[in-house]
C-alpha cells in the first residue's frame, strides 16, 4: 500500500472542480491537432510513460558560495528527504524514481531505506559518488584532488568509496553510477594535464572493473568550479574519450548547466547519440554558469532542442540509445516541492513538444533547403500549448491538475515545518 501525504480527496476534489474546463481545453488541443494529423489519445499515451528521476539533495534548501538561508519543514534525513520525494510524485505522476547522493543519503539498514522509498512508491534511479567535499571523520582529504589526486593513497580512497556506492546501489535496486568530480587546478602549472587524466582513467577502471553486468557507469563532465583554471573532465571530448576507453557501460551524462554559455548543448547531444555514449541528463537551467535553477526557467526553447534530439534518436531507433533523465537543481528563494514539480512538468511538456515535430516536413526543408520553414516546423510544435495533454494525464493518473495549487492547499510545508526543526543559517553549500 502506498503512503499518501497530500490527502487523496483534495486532489480528487481539486480535479473534480477542474475536470470540466480540462475536458474542453483537452477536446480543443485535439482539435487542432487533428488538423496537423496527430491523434491526441496516442500522443497522451506516450507523454504518459515519460519520467524523470528527482534528486535526492534537491528537496533541501540550497545556497550560494555566500550564504545558505534555510527553509521551513527541510528534511531532516533521507527519510524525510524522501516522504518529499513521494509528494512530488503524488502530484505530478511522473518523477517515480529518486537518485540518490552517497554519502548524503547513507543508512545503516538498505533494506529498510528501499522499503521506505517503496511507502511512497517509489524506486532509486542512478546512485551519485561524492569525492568533492570532506566527510567528517575521513582520513584523507579530497582538497587537491580525489580519482585524480598525485597521491595513490587518496586515490585509492575515492576509488573505494565509489565501490561502497556501487554496493549501497545493488542494495537499493539502482542500476547506475553517476561519478562527477571536483579535480582540476587553479593555476597554471599546479598540475600535469596527461598524467591527471590517465589517473582519472586508471581510478574509473577499477570501479567500472566493480559494475554488476547490468549496470552503466555515467561520466558527469563539467566546464568550471570548483576548478576554475582547468576541469579534468571538462567538457564532452573529454567525457567521451574516458567512456570509449572505459569500454562500453561508460557513458558521458549532460547537466545541462556544466557548459559554456551559449554552447550549443543540443548539439552535444546529437554527437553522444550518434557515438552511441549518451548516459541520460540533469536537467536544470542557467543564465551564467552552474546556476542550478528551475528547468525551463530560463531558456525553454534549448530543453525544448534538446528533446527534440532525443524524439529524433527514439523515432530513428538510433542504436544504444536509453537515456537516463534526472533533475539536478538547487533551490535557493523558492520551497525545493514546487521548484521540483514544476521542472519535472517543465521537462515532460518540452518532451509532449518534441513529439509534435513533423519529422517528415522537417526532412523535407531540410533536404531542400527551405531554413525558413524548417526552422518554422520546429516553433510550430514549440509553440503549441500542450497544458490540457499535460493535465489530463495527471488527472487520469491520480495526481493533481495544478500540481503547485494543489501542494499548497494541502498546507504540506506547514505541516512538516511544525515537526522537523528549523536548521541554523549556514554559510556555503554542496
Ligand atoms: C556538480 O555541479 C553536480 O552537478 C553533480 O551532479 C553533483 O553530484 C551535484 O551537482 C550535486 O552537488
Ligand atoms: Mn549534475
Ligand atoms: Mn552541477
């Protein structure tokens, strides 16, 4: 039996009030688009099998390099952490999966913590190493370094932790691990680029030596910060050179905040397809760097590229190709529940979208050169308001029509508040 912690009837009753105007809304959409030859009742069906995995450390409050102002009601644990998780799936009905950040989220009964995660019914997608910070009692310290560090001794450390992830992750049923590291240099000359990365590849050979047969190992690359002179695994070259030498579960995963502004991600993306190395996403959204903010929230139109990419690779039955989506954000002014469904929704819409693409006229301007209006097919699907899909789906799978209303007339946030204690104002964040 799942636990429920937003009380069925307010969402029944919510959607109840609704169900009229989604109706009509829903027979409108179809409507239009039956006129561009797309049946609404099977592009539902498969919008509806869309997911996308919550992060675990995304239901905390975050912070800044400078401050960290904590939230009302924070989970005190990753039991709270993921009672949060299974509201947000109560809502939106398509985040039934949680990725988890060890040693965050570390128990000392798996069992237990996966049964508690079946309460609210819920799995563990990707399990996340964390190299980059210090733990408390830790003989060695990662400060200049961790799979790539000049000393063996602390290499070893982090390649070991890596194996304790994999092992926690057989416990929990996961079936990847996502490994992103801190390592680079601040200054020039402070280290030996080729002797770094063939560290990095001799450390990932042995935990990749570790991987059950039916699990991927996902390399995270990431331009800048915490290094800010030079990132070993700075970018998709060098993402993608580890995994082919790696061999073949290693893949190159895209947070979609670890690139150069204006890089051309989705680009990135046709490239890892086509070299079959695509691991999945952390979808995010930023104006500047790692920002870490809402999905969608700040450039829709390159998520919105970014699945039509993907649409593409499904529909062409591109080879390999079974990407793993994650949300990887940090809530600094906004509560974590609402930020995290609305991505979650923000990504299954750019999704619904992407589908709308006309492949066939779009390969057709291609193929005649015809810019304008290739470039129109893709607006027109961008442009279309897949809100009433989006909702019926919701509505027809339990959840709530309006997600963020509904959350908030349940009083959650209040209600968790009065039982977990506020946590002191702290200063940096993970
Ligand atoms: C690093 O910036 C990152 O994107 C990695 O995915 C980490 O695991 C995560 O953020 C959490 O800090
Ligand atoms: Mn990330
Ligand atoms: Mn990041």
């Amino acid at each position: 039996m799942t636990t429920t912690k937003i009380a069925p009837e307010l969402i029944a009753d919510h959607a109840h009030s609704v169900s009229a105007r989604v109706d009509s809304d829903y027979k409108h959409l179809g409507e239009q688009l039956a006129r561009r030859n797309v049946n609404i009742d099977t592009l539902k069906a498969e919008v509806a099998k869309f997911a996308v995995a919550v992060p675990s450390w995304g239901v905390g409050t975050g912070g800044t390099r400078f401050a960290r102002f904590p939230g009302k009601g924070e989970p005190r644990n990753v039991f709270d952490k993921l009672q949060d998780c299974g509201v947000i799936q109560q809502l939106v009905r398509c985040t039934p999966t949680v990725s988890p950040h060890f040693p965050w989220d570390k128990v000392s009964d798996y069992k237990e913590l996966r049964q508690h995660a079946e309460s609210f019914g819920l799995g563990f997608d990707a399990v996340n190493s964390n190299t980059f910070s210090d733990q408390k009692d830790q003989p060695l310290s990662y400060k200049f370094g961790s799979l790539t560090h000049a000393d063996a001794g602390v290499r070893a450390q982090a390649v070991a932790h890596n194996l304790e992830c994999i092992e926690i992750g057989k416990q929990i049923g996961s079936k990847a691990l996502t490994v992103w590291i801190g390592d680079g240099s601040n200054f020039p000359g402070q280290s030996h680029f080729r002797r770094q990365f063939e560290r990095y590849l001799d450390s990932n050979r042995q935990i990749y030596a570790a991987l059950p047969a039916d699990w991927n190992m996902f390399l995270e690359h990431k331009m800048f910060e915490p290094a800010f002179y030079a990132t070993v695994i700075q970018d998709w070259g060098s993402s993608l050179l580890a995994a082919q030498s790696l061999g073949e579960k290693a893949r190159c995963l895209v947070d979609l905040g670890h690139h150069a502004p204006n890089t051309n991600i989705e680009m990135i993306v046709a490239r890892l397809v086509h070299a079959q190395k695509l691991a999945g996403f952390h979808f995010n959204d930023s104006k500047y760097g790692d920002d870490d903010l809402d999905s969608g929230s700040i450039n829709p139109f390159q998520l919105f590229l970014v699945f039509n990419e993907l649409v593409d690779a499904a529909q062409s039955k591109a080879p390999n190709f079974n990407p793993a989506y994650m949300l990887d954000q940090s809530h600094n002014v906004t509560d974590p529940i609402e930020s995290l469904m609305t991505s979650a929704v923000t990504v299954q819409r750019c999704y619904a979208q992407a589908l709308l693409v006309d492949r066939t006229a779009l390969t057709g301007y291609q193929d005649s050169n015809d810019v304008l209006m290739a470039a129109q097919t893709l607006k027109t699907a961008f442009h279309t308001d897949v809100t009433p899909l989006l909702q019926k789906i919701r509505i027809e799978a339990g959840g709530a029509a309006d997600p963020v209303a509904t959350y908030r007339a349940s009083g959650y946030r209040a209600g968790v508040a009065a039982v977990r204690p506020a946590a002191g104002p702290s200063s940096g964040i993970v």
